[in-house]
C-alpha cells in the first residue's frame, strides 16, 4: 500500500529507480519459472464458507477465485 513517493523516502532513491525495480519484480513474478512454482489457485470447485453462507454474495461471488485491489478474479 505504499506509495512511490514513500519508497523513495525509505530507500533514499529517485522515482526513476523506484519505477524500474518495481518493473522488474513485476516482470519476475509473473515469469513462468516464478508463477509456476510459487502461484497455486483454490480449487475450482472450493467456494468460501463465508461467501457460500451468505445470501447476500455467493449468487455474485460464488466462482470468484479471489481479488486484487477490489479486481475479482
């Protein structure tokens, strides 16, 4: 939740820099050898007890694997 402005403060670097390593995590962590070891998704066939019990979410929410800053996967 941090902002580029906070990791400049904390690792005393310039926006440009903070940009270009952020890239380049972005970039490893979504690498095949990277993803494909560490990245492991629910099964299909799992929903939630708190979505499944609920009436108000599980007619929305009942195939959601999960969410990204508010995106539902």
């Amino acid at each position: 939740g941090a902002t580029n402005r906070d990791m400049q403060e904390h690792f005393q670097r310039s926006a440009d820099t903070i940009s270009k390593i952020f890239l380049c995590l972005l970039d490893m962590t979504i690498s095949p050898w990277f993803y494909n070891k560490y990245v492991h998704l629910p099964p299909d066939d799992l929903v939630p007890p708190k979505i499944q019990a609920d009436p108000k979410f599980y007619p929305f929410f009942k195939d959601c694997q999960g969410a990204i800053d508010g995106t539902h996967i």
